[in-house]
C-alpha cells in the first residue's frame, strides 16, 4: 500500500521567521511519536529563510488527518496565527523512484 506523501509549503512574514521556525520545530517530536508518522522532515530554504519546507510521509490519509487536528498543530496555528504569510499543503502519492 503506498504512502501518503504531504508537502506543505510555508512561508513566513520577513519579520517572523524566527518564531515560526522555533514553532514549526516544537511539531517535530510530538509528530513523530504520532500513529502511521514515517517521515516527518522540516526544511528551511537556503536563499530564503522565511520559506520551510515539511515533507511527510504517513501510513493513511486518515492518520494525517488526525496529526491535522492533533493539539500540536492547533498550537502551532494558534502562535503562528499573524506571523505565516503562505500555507500550501499538497497531497502526494508516488509514482516512481
């Protein structure tokens, strides 16, 4: 059975990256702990360090949507509230390697 793959995109305002990062990286341990969590990596942009990058990979798409509305996510929501400027979130399966 394949993987959910997710990719979500975010984008920081210039003047709260700091916070945002410090956020996105409190979601890390508690997610991997999470049911169907296989992968769970945060990247930052090397030419734009307000831009992060999650790419997961999850057993279901029933199990991300319960990390979706975990505690830890509606935390990081609610800090982050005035601080992300662009969220885009993809749901991606593998075709090929």
């Amino acid at each position: 059975m394949a993987h959910l793959t997710i990719v979500a995109d975010i984008k920081a305002k210039a003047d709260k990256v700091d916070l945002v990062k410090s956020e996105l990286l409190k979601l890390i341990a508690p997610t991997h702990a999470e049911p169907g969590c296989v992968q769970y990596d945060l990247h930052q942009n090397n030419e734009n360090p307000a831009h992060f990058l999650f790419y997961e990979n999850w057993e279901s798409r029933e199990l991300w949507q319960m990390h979706s509305n975990s505690n830890h996510v509606k935390e990081l929501a609610a800090a982050t509230e005035d601080a992300i400027e662009e969220l885009s979130i993809y749901e991606m399966t593998k075709v090929g390697s």
